[in-house]
C-alpha cells in the first residue's frame, strides 16, 4: 500500500466511525464501569413501574393517568424506570395482569402494543431511559409459566393456591431452561419486541435510545438446575445481541439472594460479555430480615445484614469490572398495614439507608451507579387493601400474584417523595 492509499484508506475509516457515531446518540453504554451518554457519565434515581405499558393503551388502559404520572416522576427526578416489555397471559391464567399482550403464542392484542408505544413516547419526551424486562420467572406478567403451560397444556401449581406449595410452583417454572419449545415461544416475542416500529414515532425500538438495555427476564433463578439456569441466559443474551448492539443487556436476577437454594450465582451469572451489567434486588422482608411489625434491634440487625449483602456484589463487580443497578428493594408500610393511609416511617429509614449508599456510590465513583425503588403506585389505590388483585381492578405497582397495597408507593406519600426527591438532586 502506498503513502496515498494508506490516506485514503484512514480518512474513508474516519468517516466510517464518526457516521457510525452519529448515527447511535443518545444510547447508553458501558466504559470505564461507567454508563455513558454520548461520552458523559449516566447515573440515576429511578422507579419500577411495570403497570405503564397497560396504563398506555388507548383503549383498555388510562393514559391521563400515565401522564399525570409521568410528570409527578419527572418532578421528584426520575429519569428511568424499570418496565415490562412482555406480558403472556391466556383467559384462564390467574394471578396474572390482564389485559396481557401475547394472549397465545404469536397473537398480540394491539392495544397495549400501542399502548408501550405510548409510553416510550412519553418517556422520551421526559428525557427518560427504559428497561425492558422481557419475562419473568414469577406468574404476575405470564413468564416462564405460562409459555410451559402453552406447551404442555396443563395447569400451574400456583402458590397462592391452597393445593400448591412454592416448591411446587418452582419446581415447574424452572423446567423452562431444559424445554426448547417454551424457549423458542419467548426468542420469538423477544425478535417480535426488538424490531418492533413504535406506532407513534414510527421508529423501531431497536433504533429508539429511549430504551436503556433488555433484561432476559424479572429474577430469574436456577434453583437446582444452576447450569441449565446460565447456559439459557449465556444462549439468549447472544440471541439479543446479534437482533440488537445498540442497547445493553442484562439479566433480571436478584444477585446472590439471601440463600443458595435459589440456585443463582452473581458472579457466575454475570461472568459473560453479552451481559453489560449488573443487577442487585435487596428484599429485607420477604428474605426474613425485618418487617415493620419488629422494632429497633431488629432494623438494625436487618441494616447490617443488607450492608454485607451490598459488600459481596461490590466484590463481584469488581472481579467483573461492570456496574450494578440496585433494581429493587422496598418494605411494607407500619405495622405491616396494606391501608393506603398507614404510615411508612420504618419505610422512609429503610429507603434513606439505599439511597444513601447509592448516592454516595455515584459520588465517589464506586460500581453501584443506579437505583430503581419498588414501586410508584402513584394515583391507584387498592380496592381490596391486603388481597389478590382481580381483572377489572387498578393498576398498582403491587404485582398481581402480590396482596395489593404491600409495597407500593403512593402519590400521597410526601415523606418516601420527598426522599426521592432529595437523592435525586444529589447526584444530578
């Protein structure tokens, strides 16, 4: 090659990349165990808020609602939150929200396709980042259960059932990592989701930066089969990168958990390079550390628990070189009461503990670069305070498989608002 086509060549590969550049602003991406924004550093205050994509649709859902919502969220300094992107449900699958978008496989009710759109329409218009859980190891969105029962044409052992245990239910949902036909329904909606056209913007969601990354599935765990577990999440995060390498990946998993039967493992889980980052759920209450009916020695018992919990992710992390998102935690209001109207002081210490250690992460450039606190019920209030939701009833952030008003955080909760809101400026 001479000296002249040796320029060309270079000056042909320096408009390549800076039209490669220019043609993906706005994604988030992972460097320096940092996310980025168009080379900037990206961290976050953030919220579940699975129920959006039903709140969205223009004929079943309450878009009045969802903006209001939306801008109450944008107000306290949210910036992203953590959403459904699949919801499988036939008639008969109970526990479950409905109206669900995959009502068999392959058929979708438009309604609340458009009503995602409209959503990530919104989120954009909020400068607002997504992430897309695609399944859910739990009955509430459908997930692995259903998929397995669409093949086999049996019944759930639900565990809200009497005639049923959680080890029943586990037992069944965890078989969907060795059966190929319930794996191939969900590649088929994950291609179906990925190059989705939003109705609105007309652009397809694997182009859209409002969306920050996927996620495999809502806390997927192995239980005894780990190695089915983690080939199926090394298999799919493949699939998805190679529909989609503008958006990240991640897995949906708790972390660690507060024991081993569940069969995950973070650093294992995590050791793959189609996964981005990190995702941590810390739940003091529903692993037996603290509930709102105990007092002080036990909060603080619960805090240290937490605190060494937060320590092992850090190591993992580290050895891994990717950030966390702390994606989940929350604790029941007083007294362990479902009242909308109860208070939340064991609530409010509890979030000023994480928030706490999430800002000062991001402050002092540790691994932990985001929060996403479980969940902005804003507006709806439980008809049936302390029971299973049913079809026809509001929309909380309180999943259906879950008593309705547990964990939720209301629009009228000004002190757990006012938190947020603090935090949030903090690392702005």
């Amino acid at each position: 090659m001479n000296i002249k086509q040796f320029i060309l060549s270079f000056l042909i590969a320096i408009v390549f990349i800076s039209c490669n550049q220019k043609s993906q602003p706005n994604f988030v991406k992972v460097a320096d165990n940092n996310f980025k924004i168009n080379n900037e550093n990206y961290s976050f205050i953030g919220s579940n808020y699975w129920q959006g994509m039903n709140l969205g649709a223009p004929k079943s859902g309450d878009r009045d609602r969802l903006v209001r919502e939306l801008n109450e969220m944008q107000s306290l300094g949210i910036t992203n939150l953590r959403v459904l992107a699949a919801i499988e449900a036939d008639e008969e699958m109970k526990y479950c929200i409905h109206p669900a978008l995959q009502t068999a496989p392959g058929v979708y009710n438009e309604d609340i396709w458009e009503g995602l759109d409209f959503l990530l329409d919104e989120m954009k218009k909020r400068n607002m980042k997504a992430v897309m859980v695609l399944g859910n190891f739990w009955t509430w969105s459908g997930g692995f259960p259903q998929y397995l029962k669409w093949v086999h044409n049996d019944t759930i052992p639900f565990p809200q059932d009497p005639a049923y245990s959680w080890q029943n239910f586990t037992d069944y949902s965890k078989q969907f990592y060795v059966n190929e036909k319930a794996q191939e329904m969900m590649n088929n909606h994950i291609k179906k989701v990925i190059n989705r056209k939003n109705s609105i913007t007309g652009t397809r969601y694997k182009d859209d930066p409002t969306i920050m990354s996927w996620q495999l599935a809502n806390e997927p765990r192995g239980y005894d089969m780990p190695n089915e577990f983690r080939k199926w999440t090394v298999k799919t995060a493949a699939f998805i990168k190679k529909l989609d390498n503008n958006h990240l990946v991640c897995l949906g998993t708790e972390g660690n958990t507060s024991g081993k039967t569940a069969g995950v493992d973070a650093l294992l889980d995590n050791d793959n390079p189609n996964i981005d980052y990190i995702t941590m759920h810390i739940w003091a209450q529903n692993w037996g550390w603290f509930n709102p009916t105990q007092g002080e020695e036990a909060f603080t018992d619960a805090l240290k628990k937490v605190d060494a919990y937060w320590n092992d992710h850090l190591v993992v992390a580290e050895k891994l070189n990717k950030p966390i998102v702390l994606e989940e935690f929350g604790i029941a209001r007083d007294s362990s009461s479902y009242n909308p109207k109860a208070t939340t002081v064991w609530r409010d210490r509890f979030y000023t503990h994480l928030f706490s250690k999430v800002t000062t992460s991001i402050k002092e450039g540790k691994y932990v670069k985001g929060l996403n606190f479980w969940t902005y019920s804003g507006e709806g209030r439980p008809p049936r305070p302390g029971q299973f939701w049913e079809k026809g009833d509001v929309f909380l952030g309180d999943p259906p498989h879950e008593l309705q008003g547990w964990y939720g955080v209301y629009s009228t909760d000004l002190r757990t608002l006012e938190l947020v809101k603090k935090y949030s400026d903090k690392i702005k």
